[in-house]
C-alpha cells in the first residue's frame, strides 16, 4: 500500500487530479448524486472521487465520504436515517 500523503505517492497522478478537480466543480454547484446511495452531495459535505470495487483504473463518480468508507467495509448501505423526534 503506497505510503500516505501525496496524493501522486498513494497512486493518484495527475490525470485523477484533474478529474478530480473538474468533478469538485459540479459538486459545489450542488449538481451530483452520490454514485453509492444516489442522494446530492451537498457543496459542504466530505466526498471521494470514488473507484469501482473490482477495478480501481475505473471511477464510479463522486460519492460521499461515508459511503465510499463504507463500501470498503462490506457496509454498503447508510444506516436508515432516525425518526425527527429523537433530534428534539
């Protein structure tokens, strides 16, 4: 596993960095679903430029942070979200 860091020594070059880069402009215009659960990724939210579970040369899309950690957990799914009364 490449050592943490640059993202050029974990195995992200320059060609991911610029994916990267113009898929960060279409979030921030609150414009992309999330590739896991489907929902917007909001501009504040944390996301991943995230890549298919059998290829990594292959990018699924943006997905939230969560759902990519998830996802490398075997937890693909988010926990249902709570009924409104328990955040009274």
């Amino acid at each position: 596993m490449p050592a943490k860091g640059l993202t050029a020594r974990r195995g992200y070059g320059w060609a991911h960095q610029q994916l990267r880069e113009r898929v960060k402009r279409a979030v921030h215009a609150s414009g992309v679903r999330c590739a896991r659960c489907k929902l917007l990724i909001a501009p504040n939210q944390q996301w991943d430029l995230d890549h298919d579970d059998y290829d990594r040369s292959r990018y699924l899309g943006a997905s939230h942070r969560l759902c990519n950690q998830r996802a490398k957990t075997g937890r693909i799914h988010p926990p249902a979200p709570a009924l409104s009364f328990f955040n009274s």
